[in-house]
C-alpha cells in the first residue's frame, strides 16, 4: 500500500520499503526506493552504507521522485474512488458471484481496512 494511504511504522513495522518506481514517481521514468525506519541506531547504521557504497540516488531521479510525490496523494485518492465504483458494480452485477475487495462492507476484513 502506498504510503498516502497507510503507515506501517504507525502499526508497528519496523522498516518500510516504498518502490519510488512506481506510485510515488508516478510517471513511469524513475528508478528508486526508500526505506523508513522507526530506530534512529539502524537508520544511521544503514545511511553509513548508502554513503559509502555510493547507492543514493542521483540528484535528477531525486528531483523526478518529488515531481511525482507531490501529486500522490491525489492519484490514489481517485485511483481508489475509481476502484470502489468499480467494486460496487461488479457485485451487483447478475453475472458476477462473489467479489472481494476491502472498501466493501460485504467483505470479510472491512473494518480492519
């Protein structure tokens, strides 16, 4: 799940990996991840790493991450209106006999989601 949309840290993770690739770039043209720590002893024990194996992310991929951070939350917002809409007529359709999806009170996990 997307960080706009859930917080895994909030829930007890104690590392997160974010794929910039793909919901966060957004446009299909950055190569990139992020990882988020709750433990400040791990977070510079791995920043130690990225600073000496020289794997941090080049200044333009940097740039191409925020362009498409920075409309994140909007896409997902209607990338799940989106999909809501389309839950809601497939379980009403003759056709269809079963759907499972989380933002239907007809599934078994609801609330939790």
């Amino acid at each position: 799940m997307s960080p706009a949309l859930q917080n895994p840290l909030k829930l007890g993770a104690d590392i997160v990996m974010h794929s910039v690739t793909k919901y966060i770039g957004g446009h299909s043209d950055v190569l990139g991840g992020a990882l988020i720590l709750n433990d400040e002893k791990l977070y510079d024990k791995l920043f130690f790493n990225i600073k000496t194996l020289g794997t941090a992310m080049n200044p333009f991929e940097a740039w191409l991450a925020l362009r498409g951070a920075k409309t994140l939350k909007v896409r997902l917002e209607q990338c799940s209106k989106n999909a809501l809409a389309i839950a809601k007529f497939l379980e009403k359709h003759p056709k269809v006999t079963k759907v499972l999806f989380p933002g239907l009170p007809s599934h078994p996990q609801y609330k939790n989601a």
